[in-house]
C-alpha cells in the first residue's frame, strides 16, 4: 500500500439484522478476522436483508475491502473529531424546567 494507492481485499463475513422492539441494528462480522482501519471502505456483497418485525435475521455473505492509501487515512484521522462534532446537537435556552 503506497502514499496514494488502495488495495481490494475480498472477505468472508457474517451480517446480522435486527427488527426487535428491544433492538434495531445491522452488524458485519469478518470471518477471517480482518479489521477495518480508519478511512477504509466496506461494501457488503449480495441483494439487501430484510427482517421482518420482532426477528434477527443472520446470513453468510462476501465483503470487499477498499483499503484506505496512507494518505487518505491520515486525512481521516485528522478531520475525523471535527465530523463527528457535526453530529452533535447544542441547545442553549433560558428556560428552567423541572
């Protein structure tokens, strides 16, 4: 991996998607063990999973990996705190309420 180029890695993994009342949420396992680093790109390969309403549903799928050049992942690693300030909410007002 050089200053401005990307590798491609094409993984195994498992996704999980949940419909539950207690728990909304879709999770990407790698088999194999692979990590993601910061600026890496992860495309999960396969028609979109659907849950229906009170079910987890749990699938096999491939992965691929687009692995960030050094450059780009320095980039991220020096904006990422300014956009994750992007996500948070202030709210300044004079009213006291308890």
């Amino acid at each position: 991996m050089g200053l401005l180029t990307k590798d491609i890695e094409r993984v195994p993994c498992t996704v999980e998607v949940s419909h539950c009342f207690e728990s909304l949420h879709a999770h990407v396992r790698f088999d194999d063990g692979s990590v993601v680093y910061p600026g890496d790109e992860v495309k999960v390969q396969g028609p979109e999973i659907m849950a229906p309403f009170g079910e987890v549903v749990t699938e096999k799928r491939q992965a691929t990996i687009v692995r960030a050049s050094k450059l780009e992942r320095l980039w991220t690693r020096l904006t990422g705190d300014l956009e994750v300030m992007e996500l948070c909410e202030f709210s300044f007002s004079e009213e006291v309420t308890l």
